[in-house]
C-alpha cells in the first residue's frame, strides 16, 4: 500500500473552504455581470463582493499557515519539470486568483466610489479616491484575470484529477479528510455466536 503524506488539516479546512468560496465568488461575479435580469437592482454583485472580499482575509492566514507548515512532498513518480510546474502553479494560485483577483475587486470598487461590506458585516476601507480613468483600467483587469483564473482553477482542479485517477498517486488523497480513506475493518461484521 502507498504511503499518503498529508497536508495538516487546518490546511485542508482552508484549502476547502476557500476554494468553495472562490467558486461561488467566480459564478456570483459571472451573473453578475451577464444575467441582468436579476442583477438589475445590484444584488448579485452586492453578494459577489461580501463573499469574495473575505479572500483577502483569509489568504493572509493561509499564507502564514502555510509558510510554517510545508506541504507534502509530491510522488517520487513525478518528473522534476512536473514537480516544477506544480509548485509554479500553485504560486500563481496564491498569487493571481487569491490575491491580485480580490485585491483588484476592492480597487475596482474603490476608485468607483463603491462600499465594500465584507460578509455585509465589515466595511473595508476605501484604497483610493474615486478616480474614472482607474476605474476603467481595473475593471477590465478585474474581468481579464477573473476569465485566466477560471482557466487556471479549472487546470488546476483536472491536474487533481488526473494524478488520483490515471496516475493513481498519493496527490489528491492527501488534500482529503483522512477518514475517508480508512482501510475498511478486518474485523467479522456479526459476533461470533456461543457454542
Ligand atoms: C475570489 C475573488 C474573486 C473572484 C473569483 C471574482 C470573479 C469575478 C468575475 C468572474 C466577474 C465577472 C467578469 C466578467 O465576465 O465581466 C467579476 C466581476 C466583478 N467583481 Fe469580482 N471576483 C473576485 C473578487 C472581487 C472583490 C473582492 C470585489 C470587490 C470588493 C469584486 C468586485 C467585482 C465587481 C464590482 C464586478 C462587476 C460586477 C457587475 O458589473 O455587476 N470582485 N468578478
Ligand atoms: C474543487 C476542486 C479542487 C480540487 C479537486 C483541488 C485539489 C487540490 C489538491 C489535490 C492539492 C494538493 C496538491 C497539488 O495540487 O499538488 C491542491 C492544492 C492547492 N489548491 Fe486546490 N483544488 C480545488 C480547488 C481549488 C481552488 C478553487 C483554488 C483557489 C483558487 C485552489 C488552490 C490551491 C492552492 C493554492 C494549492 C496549493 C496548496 C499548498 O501547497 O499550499 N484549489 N488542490
């Protein structure tokens, strides 16, 4: 049987959490833009906001989380330009889609003189005074690197895949919860009778 390194489970929690939210974030963000039937009085960008500002929190305890606790080393199998890909990969995870993403929202709405309500509970103060021309410019690098980072976590999430499913390594089971992978009991189902 292969042994599974794995990742701590604060790790996983953020991991999970954060990529749930980021999700939702990118869909929210999507029919916020597209579906103006029933985004006309601004509600799904009000929700695309509270929830994805909370990015820019949770990303600093990520990275510090992770900056004391490395991660599992990747599988032996693994060619050395593959190990480096996935480490540059995922530097770009933490530093495009989790980072410049959300921080470009907040300028976006910042220069646009638009309140950020995080959770719709904590006002996040403004990084700059109204400015159109920058308004312009992060919006569209707001929606540019939205549409890079759907390709990014879409690669990201088939890469996953692929290493559980065709290369059948350890990569995917330990950024899962340990208890789904315990070994089923040797132990018979039904006592054994008396004699
Ligand atoms: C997890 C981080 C985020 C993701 C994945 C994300 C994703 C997206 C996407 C996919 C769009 C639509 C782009 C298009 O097709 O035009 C969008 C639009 C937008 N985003 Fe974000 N975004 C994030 C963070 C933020 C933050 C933190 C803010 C502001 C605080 C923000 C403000 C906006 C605004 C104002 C729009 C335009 C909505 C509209 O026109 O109604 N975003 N975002
Ligand atoms: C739902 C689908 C997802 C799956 C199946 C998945 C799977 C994984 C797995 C197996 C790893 C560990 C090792 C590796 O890739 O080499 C990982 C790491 C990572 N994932 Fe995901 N992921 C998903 C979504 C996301 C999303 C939406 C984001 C953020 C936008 C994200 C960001 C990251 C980052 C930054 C790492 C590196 C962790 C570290 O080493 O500190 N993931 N993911």
């Amino acid at each position: 049987m292969q042994r599974i390194d794995h990742y701590t489970s604060t790790a996983k929690w953020l991991h999970w959490a954060m990529a749930a939210i980021w999700l939702c974030a990118w869909l929210l963000g999507l029919s916020a833009v597209h579906w103006h039937s029933i985004n006309a009085d601004h509600r799904i960008t009000l929700l695309h906001k509270a929830l994805a500002s909370t990015v820019l929190v949770l990303v600093v305890v990520r990275v510090a989380w992770r900056l004391a606790h490395p991660a599992p080393a990747l599988p032996a199998s693994m060619a050395p330009a593959m190990r480096r890909a996935a480490h540059t990969g995922h530097l770009f995870l933490y530093g495009v889609a989790l980072m410049a993403l959300p921080l470009s929202g907040w300028l976006w709405s910042s220069s646009g003189n638009h309140e950020v309500w995080m959770l719709g509970l904590v006002k996040l103060p403004a990084l700059m005074a109204p400015n159109e021309a920058v308004q312009h410019a992060v919006g569209i690098f707001h929606t540019w690197v939205a549409w890079l980072c759907g390709a990014l976590v879409g690669g990201h999430v088939l890469i996953a895949l692929k290493h559980h499913f065709i290369d059948r390594d350890t990569v995917l089971l330990g950024m899962l919860p340990r208890r789904l992978q315990r070994q089923p009991s040797t132990r018979p189902s039904t006592p054994p009778t008396a004699p």
